[in-house]
C-alpha cells in the first residue's frame, strides 16, 4: 500500500481525486524502480484510472462514431517530435462524458486559457516532456545498463526533481483550473518528503570538493598531479566527518558487520522512494492530463492550417439545436478538405433526412454525434460556432451490411436494430439512426418506419434519422404523423451534383443513374465489359 497520499492533482474533474489505482500501478511502480518495467504493462497500468460518473453508455455510441478511429488520430508535438497520448485513457475519456458540468466547464476554461497565452502551452509542454523524461527512466533497458542499481535508482529521483521543480510559474498567475499545478508544486515543495529527497541527491552529487593542481607535458600527459585543497559538503545533514565514518565501520566491525557506504545510500534511496511514491503516482496522472489538452490544441492546429474552425460550444435550453460551420474531422487528410455546413434544428425535434447516395448524409450524422459528444467531454467542436442543449446520453445506430455468421435475414436483423434504440434511448438524449429499415422491402419499411416515429416522439429525445425511401418520406412531409417532425434534405447545384449543404424539405431524387455512371455501371459500361471478355474468350 502507499503512505499517506498527498492532495492529488486533478486537471479534468471538478473534485480533484486520486485517479490512478493503487493496484496495479502501485505495486508496478514499485517493481519498476527496483528492477524496471515493460512498456506494455506499464501502460495497461496507468490507464487504469478511476473516472467520475457518466450518463452515457459507450456501447450505445461508440462503434457507430468510430471513436477508436478518432483517437488514432490524435497525436501532438513536442521538440519539434510527433507523440502519441495514451490511446486507452483518451477512449476511455470520450466514452465516459462526466455528469457534472462544472468539470466540462473545467475543461473548457482551460482550453480558452491555453489558447490565449502561449506561455502557459509552453509550459504545459515542459511538464509533459519533464514526465515523460522520468517514465523513460523507469521503463530505459539502457540506462540500467549504463549505471549501477543504485544510481539507477538516484537518477530517477533526480528525475522527479525535475518533474517537481517544474510545476512553477507561469501556472501560478493562470486563471483557470491551470493553477492547480502550481498549488501542487508548491505542496509538494514544502513537504518533508521532498526535503529529504534534495538532501539525498546533494550528499550523492557534493560529497565533497577537491582543488588540484596538474602540471603537462608538451605532448599533452600529465606530468604531475597534486591535492591543493578537500573540502566536504559539512552543511548536508547527510553528512559525516572522516572520524565519524571511521569509528562507525570500526564500531559495525566488532559487531560483524561489513557495511559499504554505496550499500548504506542504497538503502536510503530505497527508503526515500517509499515516501515519494505518492508523488510519482500524481505526476503520471497529471501527464495523462495533459495529454488531454495537447491533442486538443494540436487538433485545433490542424483545423485552422486546413482552413476551418473549431469552436467551445454554448449550452442553451430551449433555443434551437445550432452549428456553423460543421464538419466532419474524418474526411480531414493530405488531399482534400471537408465541406462545412451549417445545421438548425429544435432542440426536441425528430428530424428525416433525405438525399442522394453519396450526399454527406452518414458523414452528417457522424458529425452531429461527434459535435454532441465532444462538448460534452469539454473537447474542442468541429465547427466555427456551436449552440447545443445538454444531454444525458448518446444513441448512434449506424446499419451494417449483412455477414455469413448472422443468426437472423435482414428483416430479422432490423427489427433487432430496432428493438436495441428503444431498449437504451432515454429522454433528453440525441439520438441517431442512419438508413433507418433499409435492409427490408419498401412494403414493410414504411409501416416500421411509422411505428419507430410515433413511439420515438414519446421519449421526448432529439433525433435524426436518415432513410433512402423518398416517396414514402415525401407522404410523411405532407402528412406528418407527429407534431414534432422536420425534414431536411441534401442540397443539389444546377448540374445536380451534391453540395454537401443541407436545407428543408425531401430529396427529389437518389441520383442512382448518376451514381451508376461514375461508377461505371451503366448499360453502356456493362456492354463493353462483356465485349471485352467475350472477344477475350473467342481469342
């Protein structure tokens, strides 16, 4: 077990608390000083944190936003080095959205902060780079090679000087939740802990000084060499006269004891570290922390050298659902830039979008979702201004195409699909269910379409559900079944061609000829395919 903790330090939740389990990670980080550790159990350990309540279910959402894939493509920089965060702990902290919004707001505060002074980023890099200097120690095959066991064991702690003299200013003058780490530090400062740490390190680095006097050759040896002056460091309470050292070696020797002085600071390390422990414990949270907002303000970064925005959302009550601007980051790469659009929406609204294949009616879906969840993390917004109402769950339903080991057809496969939205939706939550009966025959689509709306509008959520049956959704516009309902559609330009803008109403048409001509599935394309094989067989 640990002794007694000091306060934890905390970056992301309201109520600060010690997040990192003592089992596993107190136990490895025990073993690793002692002997080093694997970078793969090192890992799984620290991930292992202890989060804040969430209303939200990752089951219900995660696979259907592809938040694993997100996550791999975040990364920021440091010394002009591209690092990867945490993988697990950043999955884990965009599927657990904490329940208490004052910790979003905690975030959001911290990221305006950073945005605004550089300094402060700066400084957070250092911490990072601090940390992750003492991991390596833990977790370096080489540097165990390079030293002794017990200098090993002094180098780390030497480390986490660094680490902890590096919680100064300039988070002492921040205005958010950034001064933590200055109130820590400086907890940590004035702890007997750390006190005894430097008087360790300085007995091992300044036992003692020594002026010489060297006298060269013209070919460069050394001809001469003698000890002008051997000062000790006196002032170490560490410290003890040759005397002292000379009677207790006698004294130990009547005893039987052979004792050396690297074995007796070996066990002074040893005993040190038992009371920093706590400490080592705290910063590596801290790391994970920061990590949060590195790959923030990289993703922020990126945005803006692609020209578009991100924003720090606004929660409304009432006011309509509103995102300029929007985006979806997974069509961010080398070669093309996402198209951003603009989305108004009542807040407890049902909302049918139509359009054509290839539209951006699924990428718009995933958008909206990722924009819900992100805020609510206290994550940056992919759009340039973000109205949203608070929720208290997340349910993503995207179809999947059939495989060879399903148990049910199609139809059998939808209404389970169907009977999973109404077994975890619950109101006030946003809802998204894309292609929603498009594995079944328009005859039985439209009557469960119908049945899916009229329950739905009991739960109150707000939702969007695309759906490719446009004549079906052309009836429902004319003659809604509920009162809370709305339609959007994808917007064509004069030579019909998508825009990926979205505006009221139901798609004329699914463009499936213009689909199929630049896919090459035309009458015409297939022919000459034919032709060519069969010329090819005659041959």
């Amino acid at each position: 077990m640990y002794p007694r903790m000091p306060a934890a330090i905390d970056l992301l939740h309201a109520r600060a608390k010690h997040r990192l389990r003592v089992e596993p990670f107190g136990h490895l980080l025990a073993f690793a000083f002692a002997a080093g550790a694997g970078t793969e159990e090192w890992e799984d350990a620290r991930s292992q944190r202890n989060l804040d309540p969430s209303d939200f279910e990752s089951a219900c959402f995660s696979q259907g936003l592809g938040l694993a894939s997100f996550v791999e493509r975040l990364s920021f920089s440091i010394g002009g080095r591209t690092r990867r965060p945490q993988r697990k702990v950043l999955l884990q902290l965009l599927e657990k959205p904490p329940s208490d919004r004052a910790s979003v707001e905690l975030r959001h505060a911290i990221l305006r902060e950073l945005q605004e002074r550089t300094d402060l980023a700066k400084a957070v890099e250092k911490v990072w780079a601090c940390i992750d200097a003492l991991e390596q120690a833990f977790l370096s095959k080489q540097l165990g090679q390079r030293l002794s066991y017990i200098h090993r064991r002094v180098e780390i702690l030497r480390r986490l000087i660094e680490a902890i003299d590096a919680l100064d200013s300039p988070f002492s003058e921040a205005k958010s939740d950034l001064r933590r780490i200055a109130e820590w530090g400086r907890t940590v400062r004035s702890s007997p802990a750390y006190h005894n740490l430097h008087r360790v390190l300085d007995h091992e680095d300044n036992l003692a000084s020594i002026d010489i006097n060297l006298r060269l050759g013209y070919d460069g040896q050394i001809r001469n060499l003698s000890i002008v002056r051997v000062g000790e460091n006196s002032e170490n309470l560490h410290h003890r006269g040759p005397w002292q050292r000379f009677l207790s070696r006698l004294r130990f020797w009547f005893r039987g004891y052979v004792l050396r002085e690297g074995e007796i600071l070996g066990r002074l390390v040893e005993s040190l570290f038992e009371s920093v422990q706590p400490l080592v414990a705290e910063l590596i949270n801290l790391r994970l922390d920061l990590e949060w907002y590195l790959c923030a303000l990289d993703f922020r970064t990126r945005v803006e050298k692609a020209g578009l925005n991100v924003c720090i959302p606004e929660w409304t009550t009432g006011e309509p659902t509103l995102l300029r601007g929007l985006f979806n980051p997974f069509l961010m790469n080398a070669e093309h830039t996402p198209i951003p659009c603009n989305l108004e929406s009542p807040s407890e609204q049902i909302v049918v979008l139509t359009g054509p294949n290839s539209g951006g009616k699924t990428r718009l879906l995933q958008a909206i979702g990722l924009s819900q969840l992100l805020a609510q993390t206290g994550f940056y917004v992919p759009a340039t201004q973000a109205r949203l109402t608070w929720r208290t769950g997340l349910f993503v339903s995207a179809y999947e195409e059939s495989s060879v080991d399903q148990e049910e057809g199609r139809l059998g496969t939808e209404l389970v699909r169907i009977r999973h939205v109404f077994e975890r939706i619950g109101r006030d939550q946003l809802v998204i269910v894309d292609e929603l009966c498009s594995g079944t025959n328009p005859a039985e689509a439209e009557a469960l379409i119908r049945l899916v709306l009229e329950l739905l509008d009991r739960f109150g959520p707000q939702a969007f559900i695309t759906t490719h049956f446009l004549d079906f959704a052309r009836s429902l516009s004319e003659q809604p079944p509920i009162r809370r309902m709305s339609f959007l559609q994808a917007m064509l330009d004069q030579r019909q061609k998508p825009t990926f803008q979205f505006g009221p109403g139901v798609a004329a048409t699914s463009l499936a000829a213009q689909t199929a001509a630049r896919l090459g599935v035309t009458r015409e394309d297939l022919e000459a395919i034919i032709e060519r094989r069969l010329g090819g067989s005659a041959k």
